[in-house]
C-alpha cells in the first residue's frame, strides 16, 4: 500500500522558517543574560514557546499542511506574544 502525500504549503514554510528564527534569536538572548537566576526564569518561561515552536515543525514535517496546522501556528504566536509582552528580551 503506497503511502499518501503530505500536502506541502509554501507560504506556510515561510511562516514556520520566520518562527524559527524568532525562536533562536530570543535564545541566543536570553544566552547572554549574565545573571544566571534571571536566565534560567526567562529559560523557563520561554520553554513553552519553543515546545509550541517544535510540535509546529514536527506536525507539518509528518502530516504536511492540514486543517490543525494554523491552530498550532495560532497557539505558538500567541504563546510567543505573551511571552514578549510579559518579559522584556
């Protein structure tokens, strides 16, 4: 039995390249925090984000462009968008 094709979404890619991109670049800041307690308090507070960020990825890397996809994309911007509103990066 042949495997179906995962429906693939250019505009969609972009979306979840630029996501990754937001993902390391507040890493990379939050890395250079020097104050080791405020790093690991950003860390975790973060950490949903990039879990939201990865079951993004993971999900169109398996299934491709399906109905659940903008929910996830939806439920990772708002988690990032709180984030940002909540601790200044």
């Amino acid at each position: 039995m042949t495997k179906k094709r995962r429906k693939l979404n250019k505009d969609f890619e972009r979306k979840i390249y630029s996501s990754k991109k937001n993902v390391e670049l507040v890493l990379a800041k939050i890395y250079d925090i020097d104050d080791e307690d405020i790093q690991k308090e950003y860390m975790s507070a973060f950490k949903k984000v990039v879990y939201l960020y990865d079951e993004l990825k993971e999900d169109y890397d398996c299934q491709g462009f399906t109905d659940n996809s903008e929910e996830l994309l939806l439920n990772y911007k708002n988690a990032f968008n709180h984030f940002e509103s909540e601790f200044e990066i």
